[in-house]
C-alpha cells in the first residue's frame, strides 16, 4: 500500500507539470519537480524499511494537500502564487526530512540504498546523525506526519499566509504527537537551526546572561539544575535556544542534548530516545574515545545500583529502564554535559528522577529545564522566572519583525504602536501579529484591521489549560466573567468559586481547612500554571489581587463560550444591535453570563429558567431598577461595582429559593423580612451604609459572608436557639453587642469589623468576650466618640493575625497586650489609635509581626530593639509631626524591606535615609524608603 501511495503522488505530481494555467509558474514547477525527484529516491528505498504505515501517511498527506492546492477553486481564489511556492518548499522539505529518515537507518542496518540520495542527505538540515534505531526513526516519521496533518487542516480552514510559521515559543505551538520527545545536538544543528537573529534575542539580553552565569560562570562543581519558568508564549524555549546555541556552550560542554517532551510522556520513552541520539553522538567524536574501561564500567555499575535501590522505594523501575541507565551513565560519566529538558508538566517525575538520569561527575555539569509550572520548578531554587517585555522592548521586537532593519514609517507609527500595546508585552502574540502585518500592504486603514492570531496562541494556552484537573478548569472559564484589564479581588472570586459550588468535593481533602482555603489554594494553581497574574499579594503572601493577561482572557473567554460554560455577553456580541437581537435566545442555552446592566433590560420580556449566574456590570446613566422576575433559576447575582447606585427588586430577589450569592446596592436601607426564604444563601454583599438587617437574618443556617459599609445594631432574638457555624465574615457591625450568647452563635467567625458611634461606652458592648472568639484572625475596631475609650484591661484571641484600631482605644504603655499576641502579622494604628507620647516595647513582643502602621499619632518618643521586630517586612509612619526619628536599632533588622513616610515630616524621612545607608554599608541594599506624597 504504501508504494502505490508514493507511486500516486508521483502520477498527481507530473500531471501538474501538464498544466499550464497561472498557478503552475516556472518556479511553482521547480518546487513540483524536486518533490517528485525526492518521492522517487523515497519509493526507491522504501521496501527496507519495516514501518511503511508511517511513511504511506506523510505521502498521503502530502498527495492532499497538493490536490487542494491545484483544486479549481484555489485556481479561481488565488491572485498570487507566492503562498503557494512557500508550501511547497515547506512540503518539499518535510518530504525530504522523510527521505533522509529513511535512507538513514538503512545505511545504518547495512541494506542496499539508492545512491540518488546523496543530493538529498547532503542538503538536509533537519537530522543530519545517523539513524540506527527503528524507533527513533518511526518516531521522527510520525511527528514529521503530524505536521503535515496539522498544515492540511490549517490551509482547508484558514488563509494560505497562516501556514508559514514562525513560532516564538516552538515547542509549545507545536506539541509532539508522535509519542514522547525529540533529541537534537549542538553540534548536529544546521547553521540555520541557530537561534542568533536580532528579532528573537529582543528582550532577552539580561535573561540569557543570568543563565549563562549559572551555566558557565558558576563555578560549584555538583550538578545543577537550572528551571526557566513563564506561561506559554513567553519564550522560555526560545532563551533556551539561544543560549544552547551560544559558541562559549559548545566549547565549555562535552556533550549537549536537547530533549522536547509532551504533557504524557514517560520516562521509559525519554530515556530510549535519549539513549538512541547518544550512540549517534558516539560516531561523530568516535567511539574509542567514549569507550570506558573495564575499572570504569563497574564503577559505574555500582553507583548506578546504589541510586536504584535508593529509588526503589520511592518508585519501581522497569528493567529496560534500568538497562537505558546504564548506557547513558557509560557515555556520560566522567564528561561534562548540559541537556536541556523542554515543556516539563509533572512534580513527580522531576522530583524524584531528573537528579538520577544523569551522573554526577563533578565537573560542572548541568540540566536546563523549561515549564510554565512554578511548582514544578520550585524544587530547584533559584527559579528563573520569564516576563513580559516592557514597551520599548515590544516595539523593537514588532518593527524588527515587520521592517527588518528599517524604521517603521511615521504614518504607520501610531497604529503601530496601539497594535504592539493590545499585545501585552507577550512574544508569541507580537510576533504572530508582526507576521500577518508583514503580509499585507503597508497601510494605516488595513493595519488597523488586524489583531494577533488568536488561534495560534489558543493552541499554546491549551496546552496548560488541558493540564488542569476538572474543578481547576472550572475555576479558571468562571474568571471570563470579568472584563478586560479588570483587577479581581481573590477575597471577591473565591466568593463567587465558593457559592458556585466548584469546590464542594475537594472540602475533605484535610480536616482542618475550610472550603474558603481550598479555594485559595486553587488561585495559587493557576497562578503556578501561568495562566493567572498577580498583581498585589498580602504581607502574609497570601493573593490580593489578580488579573489575566489579555491574551489569556482572550483564550479564556473563547473557551468558556465553546464549552457553554460561561458567555461573556460583551465580547461575543460587541454592538447593541447584536445584543438587542441574541441576547435572549443566548440566555435560553447558556447557564452563565456576563452581562452590562442596561443589556440585561434591553426588553422587558427577557427570561430564562436555565440562566443561574449572572455578573453585572452596572452602567450610569440607566436606570438603577433592575429586575429578575424571569429568572427562576438563579443562584449567583453579582454587580461588580460597589459604588454603583443600580440595584434588583428585593422581593423577586429574595423569592429566588436557590440563591447562594448576592452583592448588590438596595433601594434604601431596610432589608426585608423576605431574606429568609433563600435558605442557601451563603453570602450577602450590600453596598451601602447604616443597613437594617431583620431578625430573621439569623435563620440563614449557610450563612458564610455578612458585608456591608456598616450594618444597624443587630440584636439577638429571645427565647430562640441559634447557631450560624458557618458565618466567617460580618462586618461592618454597628455598635456590636459581643456577649456570651453572641460569641456562641458565631463561633466559627475569622472576620469581625466593628463600629462604635455612641458617646457611652462600657461594659454594656463586653468586649472582653473578644478573646472567646477562638477562629477569629481579622479584627478592625472604629469608634467615633468624643469619650477616651479603652482596651486597656481587654484581651485578644491569640489565633488573630490582623488587627486595625481606628481612633482612642489602648494606651502606648499597654501595647503589651498586642504585642504579646503570638500570630499577630498585620497591625494598623490609626487616628490616635494609641494615646500617649511615648512607646516603650520589650523583649518578645511582636515576634511574627510584618507590617505596622502608625498613621496620625502623638508619639514622640519610640524605644525598640531590633530583637523586639525580627519579623518586620514594611515600616508605615504617617502623620506623626512629633516623631523625630525613627529608633536606630531598626536598621538591623534583617528581614525590614520597605519603610513608607509621608512629605511633612522632614526629620522622619532623614533618619528613614540614615537606617538605609547603613544597610547599604553592610552590603544589604534591599531595603526601599518611599516617600508618599499628601
């Protein structure tokens, strides 16, 4: 079979050489006719080679795309023959690369060969080493396959231009499908496989001098291992590239190996690979060379069996394994080596066996990985971490791209620039946008028109999105929920995970940790899976804030729609006249939405019974009242915006028995008592002030969140049992009652915001029951009375970690209280928070403490010892006119990064200079001293 389908392809090749319409040009002929020559020297040698399957599917492939390409309709379609000569070189060349395979392992068995290749063997760029394994050869015919495959779908179902690829992050756009990995050498590598062009090395100037430090420069003798870390489309394999092919490598490594690997490889297939690409090196430096002694090889035999049954308990290895371990520690011991190991997804796997693949010879050996999973890497500290590149970089990278060494022309400048800004500082997206750029006319109204190939970077961003597990992939779709450039709060999103019931069967995974902090550790998944950006973390490292790369929303948003997962209303249908028309149809199918508030009303017969979540983007200048009469179904309300005024119709809210999740405004202050007929409300969010909560709140027994500006006094209903376990947050309460009873309804809280506004003050509020609140770990405590109030003879749960006191309550000589609290990371003193003029601290006190606020005090005189802050991260002092100095001893506290002082207090900021320069004096400089402008 498959000699008939190469003979095939030569009968379809000659009949185009008949042909003589505009298509088949002088130089469209010379690309037909060295395809045909090359399948000639292929049938020729193909009856030694035992897998025929795989070569009849590349000649297949090759026969479908020139028939599509010399098809009636592409002869009608086609004004310009130049896409049509670049495929057909590309064919000519994976032909080729077939060919030398072939004619390679051949040679290499010792079976007659067409002498007919030997134009072709000299002119391959693609393996160049001969092949002797079958395996390795089949391996590199179906990937070669593969490709073809995937260039036949894309020319049927986009333009030709796509095609001619140029990939910034290669193995990522390209994953192998043949099984596992590819191997190439340094020195096996075409002068035109060397990465060296300007527009590749943009950017990565400072990147590729670390990791040549750490390479070259580094002079510890053990092996190491370097991780290079970012998401997909950064270009870790392309500072890979660069540096492997750096002549100052070539010359300092023995032996270089380059291994690309797949999500599902196995160690079995990596090493075999490997294994067959190390005997080829063998035959370029000779194998006496590489022939180890007698003394040598049971050497290594007993430190080989030494690592195994060190191993063995940890995982079991297959004899063939343990065979190629033997092998590849025979050519590699006693030389120094560097492979580079591209695309690892498993912790497992490098943790336990990357250390054992290769010998420690002590000569400075080295491993390169590349992944866009941090925890992957984090095993081998220091990580280098890949970013985005910054506006100058951006540019230089695009106009390189597009005009080579000439300057952008200053009409095309401005659009230029606007296209490079909507790339996000992401390599693969300004080069694929480059690329199509360069395609077309040089005009601003055609350029214009053009954004970056979302269908490239897709294929790159899937490859991580496939690697998450079920509930993670959950998670991540749910963030399409928010716009563009929109900086979501983690406390906010694990909400709305929580309430989405995303996270339900992970509960149990331990029995201490709460659904809440499941859910963060979810967020820090995709943040080690490169698809999540951070863009403020707390002082406790825990994540403030996130976003998604525009690229990735991009991807996220698409695939949220493709699996009818989540339909952001705004990007699919972008005008008002597409809403208006789809929108209600679209929420007959779709279970989520995001939406803008006035689409949500654009008729008012728009319903669904299969909608249950809707986010709402609130727009000024419509009206406030918003309705869910039709929504039966509902479970999560979300209106991003706190300060917006738009607002639902609280009796058809409160009537949706099934709601779990509503942040909103009200239309006044007075929740009614209709609050509890949604028994599965888990979180209420209300944004405005002095809100009046019913008694019957308390019958919520899911009750997890209870947010608002401030809330009226609440008080507790007589003569009825209650018990809310899950409340975690309430705050702002006013004037809080925080007595026995109250302590035993909510015993689970972690999050308490109070607010005192009466002028008496005393034991009728019982904050000495504070301390009963054993989960509490976030307190803030306001008053606003013109009475001195005090916290003086009050304790504190020890299980609290942040505490923010706003206005009189503790005097400086009674800090004693705070300080001795042992989990204590985060204290905020505002608003004469701390009465006195002087603060004297004492030994262990303040032992985990990170952050301290002072801002608007008296205090005149601090005394302190670094021993009393060996924690402390960042120093804030705000308005505090009588403080002259800051105490000396501060300067030697190892752990001080960042000291904050306002512009007024000219004294404060000097001795802030003066603790900085003597840091520097001792060789630490990383502590900043800001200033914050009033």
């Amino acid at each position: 079979m498959a000699y008939e389908a190469v003979e095939s392809l030569q009968q379809s090749l000659l009949l185009i050489l008949q042909r003589h319409d505009h298509l088949t040009t002088r130089h469209v002929k010379q690309r037909i006719i060295s395809i045909h020559t090359k399948a000639v020297v292929l049938q020729l040698n193909l009856k030694h080679f035992p897998e025929k399957e795989t070569i009849m599917e590349v000649v297949n492939t090759t026969e479908e795309i020139i028939e599509y390409l010399f098809s009636p309709q592409k002869l009608s379609d086609c004004e310009s023959t130049d896409p049509t000569i670049r495929l057909l070189g590309k064919l000519a060349e994976e032909i080729d690369s077939t060919v030398g395979c072939v004619v390679d392992y051949c040679k290499s068995n010792a079976v007659s060969y067409s002498p007919a290749d030997s134009d072709s063997s000299s002119s391959r760029s693609t393996l160049k080493s001969q092949v002797e394994d079958l395996t390795v050869a089949t391996e590199l015919v179906v990937k070669i396959s593969n490709r073809l495959r995937r260039l036949a779908v894309r020319i049927e179902s986009t333009a030709i231009e796509l095609v001619d690829e140029d990939p910034i992050d290669p193995p990522s756009i390209s994953p192998l499908t043949s099984k596992d990995v590819v191997v190439s050498f340094n020195d096996n590598l075409s002068d035109s496989a060397a990465v060296t062009s300007k527009d590749v090395v943009v950017g990565f100037y400072e990147d590729m001098q670390q990791i040549m430090d750490r390479l070259v420069r580094d002079d510890t003798l053990e092996i190491r291992v370097i991780p290079i870390v970012g998401m997909g489309g950064i270009g870790k394999s392309t500072l890979a590239k660069i540096v492997y092919d750096n002549q100052l490598i070539k010359q300092h490594f023995y032996i270089c190996a380059w291994v690309t690997l797949r999500q599902d490889y196995s160690i079995q297939s990596v090493l075999s690979i490997l294994l067959a690409s190390l005997k080829g090196k063998l035959d370029l430096v000779g194998r006496d060379s590489l022939k180890a002694t007698k003394e040598v090889e049971l050497e290594i035999s007993e430190i080989l069996s030494e690592r195994l049954r060190f191993m063995a308990s940890r995982v079991e290895w297959s004899a063939p394994v343990q065979d190629s371990l033997q092998e590849i520690y025979k050519i590699l011991w006693g030389r120094r080596f560097l492979t580079v190991m591209d695309g690892i997804w498993s912790l497992t796997d490098i943790r336990n066996r990357t250390d054992q693949l290769f010998p420690d010879n002590l000569n400075g050996s080295r491993i390169m990985l590349t992944t866009r999973l941090k925890n992957v890497a984090a095993v081998y500290e220091p990580v280098h971490m890949m970013h985005f590149l910054d506006d100058e970089q951006s540019w230089r990278l695009f106009q390189h791209k597009v005009f080579g060494d000439q300057d952008c022309p200053l009409e095309l400048q401005t659009v230029g620039e606007k296209i490079v800004k909507g790339c996000g500082g992401l390599p693969l997206s300004i080069v694929t946008v480059a690329r199509l750029l360069s395609m077309i006319p040089r005009t601003p109204k055609l350029w214009q028109q053009i954004e970056a190939n979302a269908e490239q970077l897709g294929s790159v961003l899937s490859l991580s999105y496939n690697h998450l597990s079920l509930h993670l992939r959950k998670c991540f779709l749910y963030m399409a929920a928010f716009p563009q450039g929109y900086e979501i709060r983690a406390s906010e999103l694990i909400k709305l995970w929580v309430a989405e019931d995303f996270l339900k069967h992970q509960i149990y995974r331990f029995n201490s940790e709460t659904v809440e902090e499941e859910a963060e550790r979810n967020l820090e998944d995709l943040v080690n899976a490169s698809l999540v950006l951070v863009t403020s973390r707390k002082i406790d490292g825990k994540i403030k804030r996130c976003r998604l790369h525009s690229m990735v929303r991009d991807f996220c948003v698409r695939q949220a729609g493709e699996e009818k997962f989540l339909l952001s209303v705004m990007d699919y249908f972008p005008t008002p006249i597409l809403r208006r028309h789809f929108l209600p149809q679209v929420l007959q199918n779709h279970h989520r939405i995001s939406v803008s508030w006035h689409d949500l009303h654009l008729r008012d017969f728009t319903h669904s019974s299969c909608t249950t979540s809707i986010i709402c983007f609130p727009q000024r200048g419509f009206r406030p009242k918003g309705s869910v009469e039709n929504f039966t179904s509902l479970k999560v309300l979300h209106v991003l915006r706190k300060n917006d005024h738009s607002y639902w119709e609280l009796g058809q809210v409160f009537g949706l028995i099934d709601l779990t999740y509503l942040a909103s405004n009200i239309p006044d202050s007075i929740v009614p008592p209709a609050i509890s007929k949604p028994q599965n409300l888990q979180t209420l969010i209300i944004c405005r002030s002095e809100v009046r909560l019913p008694v019957e709140i308390w019958s919520l027994r899911q009750l997890r969140h209870l947010i608002a500006f401030s809330f009226c006094p609440l008080l507790l209903p007589e003569g009825v049992t209650i018990f809310l376990e899950n409340l975690q947050t309430f705050s702002m309460a006013t004037n809080f009652v925080c007595s026995e009873r109250m302590v035993k309804v909510i015993p689970s809280i972690k999050k308490l915001g109070i607010c005192y506004s009466r002028d008496e003050f005393g034991s009728v509020y019982h904050l000495d029951n504070l301390i009963h609140l054993l989960q509490l770990e976030k307190l803030k405590l306001e008053v606003h009375s013109s009475f001195v109030l005090t916290l003086d003879n009050h304790g504190f749960p020890l299980s609290l970690k942040k505490l923010e006191l706003n206005g009189e309550w503790i005097s400086w000589s009674r800090m004693t209280i705070v300080g001795s609290l042992p989990n204590l990371q985060v204290l905020k003193l505002k608003n004469y928070a701390c009465y006195g003029r002087h603060w004297e601290t004492n030994n262990g006190e303040f032992v985990n403490l990170r952050l301290l606020l002072i801002d608007k005090s008296n205090l005149k005189c601090w005394r302190t010892d670094r021993s009393h802050f060996p924690s402390l991260l960042c120093l804030m002092l705000y308005r505090c006119p009588y403080l002259d100095e800051i105490p000396k001893d501060i300067a030697n506290i190892q752990a001080l990064e960042l000291i904050e002082i306002d512009d007024h207090n000219h004294s404060l900021l000097h001795s802030a200079k003066i603790i900085q320069e003597e840091q520097r004096e001792v060789g630490s400089d990383h502590l900043k001293v800001v200033v914050k402008r009033s």
